[in-house]
C-alpha cells in the first residue's frame, strides 16, 4: 500500500513537473511527439544539474553531423541525426522553464544555433545534390527553400505573438531573447527578416478582445475570464493549425522525405507545403475573424 503511495505522488510530480515544461501555444508536433520524448531528458538534465546551452550544443551538433551525412548521401542517417536534433531543441527551452534558468546567453546561443546549424544543413544538401546531378542550379533551389523554411517560421511566430497579445489584450508584440540584442548581425538580420512583417501581420491578425467592441452577447456582459473562454473557443484551433508551417513541422517534412528516398524532391515538396498552409489558412482565418466579429460585437 505504502509502495502504490509513493508511485503515485511520484507520478503526480512528474505531471506537474511536465506542465511546468510545457508552452500555452506551441508547436503541435512538438507537443505530441518530440516534447514527451525530451521530457526524460528534462528530468535527467535537472537531477544532473546541466544547463539549457549543453543541450543545445548537443542540439547544434546533432544538426551538423546531420549536414555531414546530405553531404556524403547517407541519407538514413542523415534523418535519424535530424529527428535527434528537434528532439533536443525541445530540452533546452523545457529544461529552463522547469528550473527557471533563462538568460539572455541562453536565448542567443540557441538562436543562432538554429541559424547556423540549418543553413549548414541547407548547403549540404545542395552540394550534395549539385554533385549528384552535376549542376549548380541546386544551390539556388536549396537557397529558396530555406526561404521558405524560415518565412513559414516567421510567419507562425508571427500568429503566435498576435493570438497571445489578442488573448492578453496587449498591443505591444512579444520580444524574443535576441530582440533587445545590441549585436549588429542580429539587428542586420532582424531588419531584412522583418521586411515581409506588415503581410505577416495581415495574414494572422486576431481580434483584440480587450476592446469595447467585444463586450456583450445577447444583452449579457462578458467578463474578462468569460472573453477568454469565448477567444480560446474560435481561435485555439487556429492557431495550432498554423504551427504546421513552423520549424519542427518543416523539419519533421524532411526527415519523412529523407526516409522515404525522396531527398530529390525536397526542395520542391516542402515549398508547395508551406505555400498551400498559408493560402489555406489565411481564408479560413478571415472567415473565423468575420464570423467571431459578427457574432460578439455591439
């Protein structure tokens, strides 16, 4: 009896200890795949007292090793190092939330991790195929999905700050750890990613229900707890549709064209995946918009 206690109140800390990992909008393949495969790793890196950066330096060099194997044509391991790598993305960012340890250092190095690591991997596969095929034309269809890669990140972040700030009724966007850097390369980098923001923007726009506007249904007065309820309602699958164009889906894409041989069509598939998502998804968000503004407006 005393042995069934005590597995439970050790089950029970694990529950909490996951909760306290987790994000209110993440990554849907994250969620249900590589997040509860990390979270032993959460457990095993705060009992050895590791910090976030040694994961993500794990991270970055599963990612490398990955480049390594596009580059040399041994694909299958080139996607089992892949599926590794957004494995222990997921421990650093779970692992500083467990145990509050958040740094600035942190937030850089893991942004810049995921950077260098993926254009490292892009150009990989670009050598590997201009070598295969004998045509540099490659370099140019490797660069253009990155593009995509990167512009189907943005724009989920994008739809994540303004669901969060819709939701909290905030009007100031939500930084990242890199946003108040003073570095020139990140301002450089900033500045050219943000060109496309204002379309981004557009694309996913969330009522505020903060505003007047959104007050009252039916004569009855909505309080704050029950806006929020009525927001989460419309909007909570939406969102998690659109963290299908973000990192983790893109980069679980190549690893099941790696696997599946279809390295070759890589640089095609997952540009016209990424663009379908987004036609898709920029309609049905206009009509949630317009049905969820008809319905609670005054």
């Amino acid at each position: 009896m005393a042995l069934a206690v005590q597995i439970n109140e050790s089950l029970i800390g694990i529950s909490i200890d996951y909760k306290k990992t987790t994000k209110k909008v993440s990554e849907v393949i994250n969620s249900i795949l590589y997040r509860p495969l990390a979270f032993p790793l959460v457990l095993l890196g705060k009992q050895l007292k590791l910090t976030p950066n040694f994961f993500t330096t794990l991270s970055l060099i599963s990612m490398l090793f990955s480049a390594y194997f596009y580059s040399q044509g041994e694909i299958y391991w080139a996607a089992v190092l892949l599926f590794v790598k957004q494995t222990l993305d997921c421990v650093d960012g779970s692992l500083a939330r467990l145990t509050n340890s958040f740094s600035k250092f942190g937030g850089l190095y893991d942004f810049y991790a995921d950077v260098i690591g993926f254009i490292i991997m892009t150009l990989c596969m670009a050598f590997s195929m201009a070598q295969l095929e004998n045509n540099s034309i490659y370099y140019l269809f490797y660069i253009l999905m990155a593009i995509s890669v990167a512009c189907g990140q943005l724009l989920f972040e994008k739809a994540k700050s303004q669901y969060l700030n819709a939701f909290s009724g905030k009007k100031e966007s939500i930084e990242k750890p890199y946003q108040k850097s003073s570095s020139k390369l990140i301002v450089l980098l900033k500045k050219i990613l943000n060109m496309p923001e204002k379309l981004f923007i557009y694309l996913t726009k969330f009522p505020d229900i903060s505003s007047p506007m959104y007050s009252s249904i039916d004569g009855h007065y909505l309080s704050k707890v029950e806006k929020e309820q009525v927001f989460e309602k419309y909007f909570s699958l939406l969102i998690n549709l659109w963290s299908f164009i973000g990192g983790a889906a893109s980069l679980t894409v190549l690893v099941i064209l790696t696997l599946f041989d279809f390295v070759n069509l890589i640089y095609i598939v997952l540009p016209i995946i990424i663009l379908s998502i987004i036609v898709l998804l920029s309609q049905i968000q206009r009509h949630v918009v317009k049905k969820f503004e008809w319905d609670y407006q005054v």
